[in-house]
C-alpha cells in the first residue's frame, strides 16, 4: 500500500469528517495555530490543510508548512485564510458554497421572525408561567415590512426570494449593483438602513467588510429597526451594537455569529429584544454531510492530480 499523504486539521472538525479524513490520509490536527509539538516532527511533510469557516490559517502556520499545497476549508467563509500568503507559494484554496445557500438563508429567515415576533421572549413567557398573569405583548409585522440585505451573494439571494414569499420589499446594498435584479441598490449600508426596517446582513467576513456596519449604520436604522447578522461577527462593531440596544437607538438584533465566537457579550444576554444563535446556520445534519463531502471532494480532487471542484474566487 502506498504511504498516505499528510494532511493537518485546524479547527473543530465535526467528529464523521474527521474519521472520513483520517481513513483517507495521515490525519494530524491541531485546535489553533501555530503548530503544535506534536506535529512539528511531521511538519515538512503536511501537504494538505483541512479548516472549517472558523479555522484560522494563518501565514505563520502555513510557513511552518513548507510543503502544504492545497487548504480545503469546510464552509462557504474564508476569512481565516491568509490569503495573499496562500497566493504567494500557488497554494490551492477551495471552500464550500452553494451546499449550504439554502440552509443559511433559511436560519436568516428563521432569526428574522424570531426577533421580529419574539418568538423566543414568548417562548421563556410561557415557561415561566407568566400566561397566566396576563396577555403576551404585540409583536412586529413581517408582510409588507422593508428587508435590506447587505451582500446580495448566492445566500443573499436566496433570503431575498424567501422574503418575496412574506410579502417583505427588499432593497440591498452591496460591492456593485447585480445587473439581473430589480431590488432598489444602496452603495453604503448606512443609506440602505435609513430606508428599512429590518438590516440582513450576510457579506463576506475578512478585512474589507471588518466593521461595516458600525454606530452610524445602526443610528441611520433607528429605534424601529432590526438588525439580524449571520455573515460573521467581525462585520459588525459589537460594542456599537451593544451600546445601540442599550440606548435604545435600535429596536433589536438576532445574531448567528459574534466578534469572538464562542464567546458573547456578557450584555447582550440578559435583553429579550435579542436572539442568539451559536453560528448554525449551516448546521443541519444534511448540510454538513453535503459540506464535509464537498471538502474532502476538494482534497481527494488535488492529490488525484484533477482541477479542485470549488475553488476559492480568483479575486478572493
Ligand atoms: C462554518 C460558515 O464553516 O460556511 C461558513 O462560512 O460559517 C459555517 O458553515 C461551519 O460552522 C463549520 O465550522
């Protein structure tokens, strides 16, 4: 039998990738970078890298690798890659997308009723056995309300259409105007929010969108607005976002994603005008199978000398 290639897991691998990955290669992992001991002996060998959207690849790590070809990230997200490190040695990245677009923009949805219809304030009021005592509160509307989405992608799209069937008036804002939709465009988040009652956003992570939506995005959507993120935590300003809900200059947020995941503002947990998600938008049984055997696709394409099914954009 031929020697099993190397490869080096960074990350929290969902245990049936893992096994999948460890059949098929010579399976080291590490939770965080930089390498550790253990895999340092092994460390000129690794040439390939398994990550998830929250793997952090960084340059450091990868130039303790000097043979790593390819890194194969577990997730449509790839802001914890270095890139330009990676396009500097033609090290391959590839990624997830379109296995979980409808899976993502179903928990958009999901958060934006939630939040909008206090779906989970009503569930805790029940629990609680506060029905009895007096009636729930009324809640906010869906039909007819105003959606801006911020980052009209493939998921972008595909919480777009959801929302059509609510009866939502969508508009968006995003890099460039798409040339094959109707939805009114805003060339900043700030003037999309003035003009929506609820802000969506799901835009690349990475440096370019690193607190795009900030103090000023927020007042511009006001005491009526909400805000539902399920991009990634560095996207939006959290301790503006807190001090927003705090003053009451939102009306409220539902959050998939946070700033330093698994941790959450300590503030944002007691307020029923929020809902929290542990980033799981794309985590159904079904989705993370079809990711994992995207992933590994990707990984077994390279080492069989064919083109990677999902590479990362070239401007990526
Ligand atoms: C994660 C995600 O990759 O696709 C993305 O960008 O954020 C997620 O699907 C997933 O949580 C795996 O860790």
């Amino acid at each position: 039998m031929s020697k099993k290639i190397e490869l080096l897991a960074v990350g929290k691998i969902a245990p049936f990738y893992a096994e999948r990955l460890q059949a098929a290669f010579s399976y080291h992992h590490i939770l965080h970078p930089p390498a550790g001991d253990d895999i340092l002996a092994v460390a000129p060998q690794i040439r390939g890298i398994a990550g998830t959207g929250e793997s952090l690849i960084t340059r450091a790590l990868l130039e303790s690798l000097p043979a790593v070809e390819i890194v194969s990230i577990f997730g449509v997200g790839y802001d914890g890659v270095d890139v330009p490190a990676t396009r500097e040695r033609g090290i391959i990245v590839t990624h997830t997308p379109d296995v979980l677009t409808d899976e993502v923009a179903d928990l958009g949805i999901g958060l934006l009723l939630s939040i909008a219809r206090a779906i989970p304030e009503a569930d805790r009021f029940v629990r609680a056995g506060l029905w009895n005592k007096g009636p729930f509160h009324f809640t906010r509307r869906v039909g007819g309300a105003r959606l801006g989405i911020v980052g009209l992608g493939r998921i972008g799209r595909a919480v777009a259409r959801r929302a059509e069937a609510f009866g939502m008036r969508i508009a968006y804002c995003s890099r460039r105007p798409a040339a094959d939709v109707a939805y009114p465009y805003y060339d900043h988040p700030a003037k999309l929010a003035a003009e929506v009652d609820f802000l969506l956003v799901i835009t690349p992570g990475g440096p370019a969108t690193r607190g795009l939506i900030d103090a000023a995005v927020l007042t511009a959507l006001g005491p009526k607005g909400y805000l539902i993120n399920i991009a990634r935590g560095s996207v939006v300003d959290e301790a503006a976002l807190v001090a927003a809900l705090e003053a009451g200059r939102i009306a409220g947020a539902a959050l998939d994603v946070f700033a330093d995941e698994p941790n959450v503002p300590a503030a944002l947990l007691g307020r029923d005008n929020v809902v929290l998600s542990p980033h799981m938008a794309s985590g159904t049984v079904e989705t993370r199978h079809a990711m994992a055997a995207l992933a590994f696709d990707n990984l077994e394409a390279h080492f069989a000398g064919r083109p990677v099914p999902t590479p990362i954009p070239a401007e990526g």
